[in-house]
C-alpha cells in the first residue's frame, strides 16, 4: 500500500535553523520540499567536491583497473582532494596517451606501403632547390608527365601509383599531393612504443589508487548527506525573523515529531496534501508482496501518490508470465540452483534477500508451468517414452492462445475494477464497469477473428451496454448532450474501443514466446539425438545441447523483461490508469 503522507511546515526563529535542520535529520522521517531554491557558498563547494568524487569514482569503477588490481588492501586517503585530483589528472593523460596511440597507429598503417624515410631530410633538400614530394598518379598519365622531373614508382594500387616525384624545381603536378608526414616510420614506431610504455605506467599507478576506493564511496556518502543538510537549510523560507521549512512525513511519524517539535519549542503545522502537491511516494507491503521491489527499482518506476499501489497485482501476473513465457521446468530448475548457488556464494544481508527470493518465486513458476505442460528441457522426448503432462489442454495451441487472451481480459478488467472500486460511491465507476463489459467483449470477438470461432449471441448486447455506459456516465452531467460529448472525450482521449482490443489481443504475446522456445528446446534435443552414437558424436551432442539450452535459459529472462513486464507496465497500467509518475520517498537523515 501507499502510506498516506502528511504536510508539514516547522517554524523556527532564524537563529535556531541550523540546530533545527540538524534535529529533523537525526528524527530522519522528513522528507523536505524546498521553499526557494538552494543556493549559497556551501551548496555550490559540496556539489563541486561531489562531482570530483564521482569522477574520481567512475576511473576506478572500470572493469581493466579492478581487474588489474585484483584483492587489494583498503587504504584511508589522507588527503582526499589531492588523491581524487590525481585520479582524474592521471587517467586525462592515460585517455590522451591511448587517442594518440590510435591515431599513430593509423598513419603507421598509412605509412607502411611507402617504405621508412626521413621527412626532415626531404623538407632540408627542398632548401637546396632539390623537391621531392609524394603524389598519386593514374598509371596511364605517368608516360605524359615531362623529363624536367624524375618519377620514382613506390607502389601501385587501384589503379593509381604512389610515386615519389624528383625535380629542381618547385613544380605543381596536376595530380593529388600527399603531405609528408612529421615523423618517419620508424620513429613513430618508437613513439608508439613509448606512448605504450608510459600508458602502462600510468595504468599501474591507477590500480594503486584502487586501494582508496572503499574510503571515497564513504567520502561521497558524507558529502551527500551534508549537501542534503545545507540544501534544506538553504532551501528554507523566511518571514521576518522567522525561518520555515516544508516537507511531507507519513502518518505514522506524525505524534513522534510533534513531541519534538514541543520539546524543542519550534511551531509546527500538518495538513492533508493538496491536489497540486508533489508527494513523495513510500510504499509499505507484506514480506511477500515487497517481492516485486527490486523489479520496480530495476525499471525505475514508482506509482504516483494519489495512483493505485499495484504491487500485488504485478506479483501476481508476472510469476504467471514468467512460468508461461519460460514454460520449462528444466530451465526453471536451472534458474532455481543458479539462484541457490549465487545466494549462498554472496551470503546477501536480509536487506538483499528479497531478489533472491522473488527468483526462488518465480523459478517455482516455470517448474509448475512445466510440470503442467510435460517439458522438461523440451517436451517431444518425454511424449515419446510415454510421460503424459498433467494438463495436455496446455499443448494445445487453441486452447493456450484463448487461455491468454482470456488471461488479457481478466488481467485488464482487475485493473478497472479497481478504478471503479476508488470511484464508488460515484456514479462514474460504473463507466469502468462499461470498460470491463467492452473488455470481455473484445475477448471473444479475438476468439472469432483469430482462432475462427463462434462469436456468442450475447457480445453484441455486451459491447453496447459496455459502450452506453461509458458514454453517458465517464462524466455525468444533467444536461444529457454534455454527458455524451464528456464521455465520447474519455473515449477518445483514454482508452478507446480499438485499443482495447489490441491489447487483450497482445497477451498472445505470452504463447507464441513460450512456443519459440519449446521448439528451439525441441530442435536442439532431435539435432543431438540424430548424431549417432560414436564417441565424437556423443561429445558433438553434448556441446550442441549445452549450447542450444544455454541460449534458452540466457534468452528466457531477457523475454521476460520484454514482454512480461511491458504487460503490466503499459497494457495493465494504461487500463488502471497509472503513470509511474511517483517521488520516491527520501527523507533527510543522517
């Protein structure tokens, strides 16, 4: 659920702000909204300091460094400034080391055909009145060319010789000149390798500097948390020789901070939030429920305030997408000793254990869909020594694709049941009613249109009363021709009818996915059986399976994320007209 928020301003004699922010942040349940913006001295050296640490940071968070470094000892920098300083100023000239070095590499490959030379030579022969310069000359135009000049043929290629043309005068050839280059072959060659050299040295100095990266990250925490403190403080109004500041607590804080406001003597006032009011979002579930935490943070999104919490919904239908879409018990085995493994290798704290718990969840849901559907690491083998899957409806591709178009409907319909439930008593949930009727109806006319077959008597009715209702009661009015024109707007600018057929028809999404990979599991099992029996075919097989699952069992979650979250992301949340447009709640603590 979302915890309902109250609206606090605490008024303080400007003397007593500093003391005060510092009190709020200890209690750590305000959630401060700026009343001016946050300026100042303080505010802009922490944010400078910030992102030097986080550069700093970035450097030493790249893959070659902490793999260079390998399990080096924490050190405290003593001079944190001059070390971040020296980080960032350290991998500038590693990053200009390594362009020049691709640049060098181009021209030596440029360079190569044309042979060492010395171009300070060329250009101190020029001052002697002999020109030797590099042209590209069409082989056919070399016996035009006159004898007040030698021609040297360098090498030919397309067509076109590289020549290098001598004379006594500084005479221009109607034929494209390339310039000498500023350093000869061989001492780029040697500049390479010193460019290469110093790289490397530098690289080494960086993964020392690998030893202050725990002491930064808590740097970069405190630097945070103080950056937060003078925003808040900065961000105050004021009145007079009184100092305000707003923000929002849940209910639950409520009594704690106004004891503490009468303790410490400040004027306090809460109010419910206003329609205009950017409320943070805090969202308080059950154990179970808080599963779907990490997906929410993973995409980023959060239910606005005044928007439904369905967490438990999104629970709920992405385990049934998942077991679906990977729809192998094997695979879901896979998932589910993987899971065990890594949960036991990185012995997570109980903050952390909710990821691997949602991914023992929902490996239990591919293992029962497989259990179901008789496939275990494809089904075609188990069928032909006799093993009969518990629900054989489930093969059927008929029956699953209605089962997911029915699955659509009920999905969407909860969604609106939901909207109309808020709405009651008003008269407008029965527009959402009219959706759910439309929505049933857009699910058997899929049955007729797509799987061809019989439409049943009653839709019509359905999808007239439905689409009544949402014209006439979406927004009700006693004059009967802005009612309609109200509705026909909600229509228009909500769901309309032909959307809401497309996206029952979109949960066929679920089946034709989880086929694809029945049939890649299927024809990865009859290419290894059809091997033979010799030994090189046994290994032949061996490898061909392990690659033709693995690509399966990597593919599977990355189908999930597609198409099981997009159902409940957009299908679903455009039906339960949420927008994920929530703040995430985050109170200034220390």
């Amino acid at each position: 659920m979302i915890v309902p928020m109250k609206k606090i301003t605490v008024f303080v004699q400007g003397k007593d702000a500093g003391n005060t922010v510092e009190t709020l942040r200890g209690l750590g349940v305000v959630h401060v909204e700026n009343v001016q913006p946050p300026a100042g001295d303080p505010v802009r050296v922490l944010k400078d300091d910030i992102t030097l640490v986080d550069s700093a940071l970035s450097v030493l968070s790249e893959e070659k460094f902490i793999k260079a470094a390998g399990n080096i000892k924490r050190e405290e920098a003593k001079d944190w400034k001059f070390t971040v300083s020296h980080i960032i100023d350290l991998n500038k000239r590693l990053d200009q080391l390594e362009e020049y070095s691709r640049i060098l590499k181009n021209r030596i490959a440029e360079w190569e055909p044309w042979g060492d030379f010395d171009p300070d030579a060329l250009r101190r022969l020029a001052e002697k009145n002999i020109f030797m310069r590099l042209y590209f000359i069409p082989q056919k135009e070399l016996e035009k060319i006159g004898p007040e000049v030698m021609i040297k043929v360098i090498f030919t290629e397309g067509g076109l010789a590289r020549c290098l043309v001598v004379s006594r005068e500084k005479l221009e050839l109607p034929f494209r000149e390339l310039a000498l280059p500023k350093l000869g072959l061989e001492k780029m060659r040697q500049r390479l390798y010193e460019d290469a050299r110093m790289a490397q040295i530098i690289q080494d100095d960086l993964c020392k500097f690998m030893a202050f990266r725990e002491n930064l990250t808590d740097i970069r925490k405190k630097l945070g948390q103080e950056l937060e403190f003078n925003e808040a403080l900065s961000g105050m109004g004021k009145e007079g020789a009184v100092t305000y500041l707003t923000g929002f607590v849940p209910v639950y804080s409520q009594a704690a901070l106004r004891d503490k406001a009468k303790s410490e003597g400040w004027g306090i006032l809460f109010s419910d939030p206003s329609p205009g009011d950017n409320v943070p979002t805090l969202l308080k579930n059950p154990a179970l429920i808080n599963l779907m935490k990490p997906v929410f943070n993973l995409l980023g999104i959060l239910p606005g305030y005044h928007e439904l919490d369905v967490s438990p919904l999104f629970l709920v239908f992405f385990s049934i997408f998942f077991g679906i879409l990977i729809g192998d018990a094997g695979y879901g085995l896979s998932y589910l000793l993987f899971t065990a493994w890594f949960h036991r290798k990185r012995k997570a704290s109980a903050k952390n254990n909710g990821v691997f718990f949602l991914f023992y969840l929902l490996s239990g849901c591919a293992i029962v869909w497989g259990v179901l559907t008789g496939t275990f690491f494809g089904q075609s083998w188990l069928a032909q020594r006799g093993i009969i899957p518990l629900v054989p409806a489930l093969n059927d591709p008929v029956f699953m694709q209605t089962f997911c178009f029915f699955l659509g409907a009920l999905h969407l319909s909860l969604g609106h049941s939901w909207r109309a439930l808020l709405k009651f008593p008003s008269v407008t949930f029965l527009a959402d009613i009219g959706w759910i009727c439309v929505l049933w109806a857009a699910f058997f006319l899929a049955r007729t249109l797509i799987l061809d077959l019989p439409l049943p008597d009653f839709v019509k009715t359905l999808a007239f009363a439905g689409i009544a209702l949402v014209i006439f009661l979406s927004s009700p009015d006693k004059n009967p021709f802005k009612a309609i024109l109200g509705g026909l707007g909600s229509a228009s600018f909500g769901l309309n009818f032909m959307s809401t057929f497309t996206d029952v028809v979109s949960y066929v999404r679920l089946f034709a996915v989880g086929l694809a990979a029945v049939a890649i599991a299927e024809t990865t099992n009859a290419m290894t059986a059809n091997l033979g029996t010799g030994p090189i075919a046994i290994m032949g097989g061996i490898m061909i399976a392990l690659v033709g699952h693995l690509l399966n069992i990597v593919l599977g979650p990355i189908s999930v994320l597609v198409h099981g979250v997009r159902l409940n992301v957009l299908e679903f949340s455009s039906h339960a007209n949420i927008t994920w447009s929530g703040l995430a709640y985050k109170p200034l603590k220390a």
